[in-house]
C-alpha cells in the first residue's frame, strides 16, 4: 500500500486565493454595477466554499487505514469533487437569473476602467494558484487537486469573458451585451460543474486506470513470459491518488511454492521499480488446472508467449525484407 499524504496545504493555498478573488471582485461590481463582473465574483464565492470542501475532503485522504478501512480514506477525495461541481450548479443559477433580470432591465455601467483593472489583478491570483494545483495534481495523482486546479482555470476564461463584455459595453453603449456575457458565463459554469461530477462518479465507480497505464504495467509483465510463465486477469482501478492493480500468475503446477513466491517478488519489484507507486497483487494459479482461466468477463490483455514470438518473428521478417 503506498504511503499515504497529506496534501492539505495546497487547499490552503486555494482557500487564500478565494478571499482575495472575492474581495478584488466584488469591490470592481461595487464600482461599475456591472452585472457580468456580479456573475464572476458569485464564482468565486464557489471557489472559496469548493476549497473548504477540498481541504477537509484532502484531510480525510491522508488518514491512514484502520480497522474499518482497511484500504484507507483516499476515495474521500472524489466527494469534494461532487460537492464542488454541486456548488458550481448552485453558482450559476444565480448569474443566469441575475442575468436575465439586467438584461430586462438594463443599468448603464460606471468606473469601467477601475472595475475592470481590480478584476485583471483578481483573474492573475487565480491563474497562478491554478497552474500550481494543476501540477500538484498531475504529480500526486490527485482528482481533488486537478478538479479544483480546473475550476479556477476556468475562472480565469470566464474573468477574462467578462472583462471584454463589460470593456464592448463601455466602448459601444449597448447596455444588454453586460448580462448576454453574464449568461454565457453562466452557461460556461454549468459545463464545469457537469465534468467534476462526472469524474467523480467514475472514481465511486471503481474507474480503471488509463489505457497507457494498463499498457505499460502489461509490457512489464510480458519480460517475464516464457513457455512455462503466463499472466491473464490484470485488472487495475483508481482510488483518489493511490493506484491499484492485480494479476493472476500461471506457472506449472509442479513448481514449489518457494519457486513461485520468488518469481513474484521479482514481478512485483519490476512493477514498483519502472512503473512506480501501485499496489499490485499476485495470485499465483497452476497452468494446466482450466480453473485457472475465465476469471473475469473484463480484464487488461498481457502478451502469451506465442504472442511474443510471432511478433518477434514478424520483425525479424520485416528486418529481413528491408
């Protein structure tokens, strides 16, 4: 089981960024009425309560396994994905109505120079812990992180929407292009908010890992292939940060058990030592018993013997044409 981490101060660093956002944005709609630059500052209200949600959903992550958990708390990360995508619906209910209202009833816009250089400065903060969250959430596998990471990037397009809104309403008069913007931007937050809790479903889901993933831990797999040594069943799955995998090992049934413990140990250091952080499972079965094979209706194809062979064959035919 890898080693479980707490990666909570990168939801720290987001709940900052959510004060500050909130505070530069809702002063720049104090100064214009710009109901675009409304709609943006409500987004950031989401943000701060989506980073709440992260950090107490990372805390829970990073406690380590117990008598009622026996694989640990990290699935806690896929729930403050949920929430936050729930709160992005909240979020843009509210810019689309408000929208709708403005565009009604259209206000002119005032202090558009001022307004919008509060909301730049806001959407630069947002961008930068974005592109931090981003990589913490690449590095450490995290959906948490990623999600939220994507959540303030996408707070930066729709900043930056909204500023050429409220900057084309400044410029032409037409007083209604303030809450069209504002409708788009919302329209833009319910998109987001349908991704986050799509991948979070597909995590409580028990998602495989990706194909390449798969692929590479197969390719491992495959040195180890001789006509006495097979592998079938590999099946892999995703919990928050922490990756899993499992594989059924098929040796001849006259093999000793220390024969076939040993050639486990050297699978799973191959695997932890090319392929990384996995916790990989072995089960060693008995070649020639037909119980051994049909485990599962899905699983990730490992290459047989005959498979390598005929592909070494097909390259030393190609190598012998050229």
């Amino acid at each position: 089981m890898q080693q479980t981490r707490d990666l909570s101060r990168f939801a720290y660093l987001s709940i900052a960024a959510a004060v500050v956002t909130i505070t530069l944005k809702f002063v720049a709609w104090r100064i214009t009425g710009s109901v675009g630059l409304l709609s943006d500052a409500a987004e950031s209200v989401v943000n701060l309560v989506a980073a709440i949600a992260v950090l107490i959903a990372l805390k829970v992550a990073a406690m380590p396994a117990d008598k009622n958990h026996h694989f640990g708390h990290s699935k806690a990360e896929y729930f403050s994905a949920a929430v936050e995508g729930m709160m992005i619906f909240v979020a843009a209910v509210v810019i689309v109505v408000s929208a709708v209202e403005r565009f009604i009833r259209p206000q002119p816009i005032e202090n558009v120079g001022l307004g919008l250089a509060i909301s730049v400065v806001a959407s630069v903060v947002n961008g930068v812990v974005a592109v931090v969250l981003l990589r913490a959430g690449r590095q450490h596998r995290s959906l948490t992180l990623t999600a939220d990471g994507k959540h303030l990037m996408t707070d930066v397009w729709t900043s930056a929407g909204v500023v050429v809104g409220v900057l084309v309403v400044s410029l032409t008069g037409i007083e209604r292009l303030d809450p069209v913007v504002a409708f788009l931007v919302g329209l833009n937050i319910i998109w987001t908010g349908w991704k986050l809790i799509r991948e979070s479903t597909e995590g409580l889901m028990d998602i495989a890992m990706p194909k390449e993933d798969n692929a590479a831990i197969a390719e491992i797999l495959a040195r180890f292939v001789t006509r006495e040594v097979h592998f079938h069943a590999l099946r892999t799955r995703l919990s928050g940060h922490h990756r899993f995998a499992e594989v059924h090992v098929l040796v001849p049934g006259a093999w000793t058990v220390q024969q076939g413990h040993d050639l486990m140990e050297e699978v799973e250091d191959a695997v932890h030592r090319e392929f990384g952080d996995v916790a990989l499972t072995c089960h060693l079965e008995p070649s020639e018993d037909p119980r051994a094979y049909g485990d599962y209706a899905a699983e990730f194809p490992v290459p047989t013997h005959a498979d390598i062979v005929a592909a070494h064959g097909a390259g030393e035919k190609r190598d012998h044409d050229a």
